[in-house]
C-alpha cells in the first residue's frame, strides 16, 4: 500500500500515538498470560513519554480496561500494521479530543451510543479527561470531531450486543 492510501499518516502526530497505543494495548489483551512480560503494551508509557505526557499512561489505561469491561460489542480494533483507520477507532479518538475540548456530554454519548455501556462510559470518559489534560499540559492537542460527528453522537442508536 502506498504512502498515499496510509491513513495513519493524515493523523495528527498526538492522534497517531494513540492509535498506536489503542492497538498495541488491544494485542497485548488477545495475547496469552505467559506472554504478557513479553508484550508491546508495556512501551506504551515511554511512547506517551515522548510526546510530553508521560501522566496520560495511566488515563489511557484506565479508558481501555473500562471499554474492555464494558462494551457493548465487539470493538474492532486494527493490528498495529493496519495503514486503514476503523470506525470504531476514529470513535476512540475522538472520544480523546471532546474530552479535551471541554465536550465531556458529546464524548459520553459517542461512547454510549457506538461503544460501550452507561457504567463503562462513565468511567471510560473520566479516564480521557485525564489523559487529556495531560495532553493539554505537554502542549499536545488533541482534533476534536466536527459538527457532524458530534450530531451523529446525538442521533445514533446504540448497537450490538456481543460484549466484546
């Protein structure tokens, strides 16, 4: 696939950290108990570390043990070479960027609506207004969704109901 069609690389450099650390943390979950010691996730503070906010490690895994514990289908989630940015992946992003945009009711209803259940967005946005004041004070913003997104985090109905 050529540079062109890799849509990683129209991502804002704060957006494609956290992708990466989206999937590598996702990897890691899929992976046997024995491997864990082996595992990329442990990297994902150092990665975290070098856009400035080594204080979002946390955050961040707090939002995915809850989305993990909560969804309401499956969330598919790309592996790590993967050059297409999913939709569930984009939803995860932008969940990060209302938080840090001060849109705390939007970004709830992005996660309840596409992703998870009422207890784990909860727990899951508290998470991202953490890790995204941690951006903030690095000096990394994060995009936040335009208008439509944030219509359809309005409209949409929730689905699925595979817990992931």
């Amino acid at each position: 696939m050529s540079p062109a069609t890799d849509e990683r690389l129209s991502l804002p450099i704060e957006q494609g950290v956290l992708l990466w650390c989206i999937r590598v943390w996702v990897a890691d979950l899929q992976q046997a108990p024995q491997q864990e010691a082996a595992g990329a996730a442990r990297r994902i503070p150092d990665m975290l570390a070098r856009l400035g906010a080594a204080g979002a490690a946390p955050y961040f895994e707090g939002f995915m043990f809850a989305l993990s514990h909560g969804a309401t289908k499956r969330i598919a989630v790309h592996c790590i070479c993967q050059p297409k940015v999913g939709a569930d992946e984009r939803a995860l992003l932008d969940a990060f960027g209302l938080a840090q945009e001060a849109r705390p009711f939007e970004a709830l209803l992005l996660l309840l609506r596409q992703l998870s259940s009422p207890a784990a967005a909860r727990s899951a946005l508290r998470s991202a207004e953490g890790l995204a004041q941690a951006m903030t004070a690095a000096g990394r913003m994060l995009p936040a969704p335009d208008s439509e997104v944030a219509r359809f985090a309005m409209t949409a109905s929730g689905c699925g109901a595979t817990v992931h």
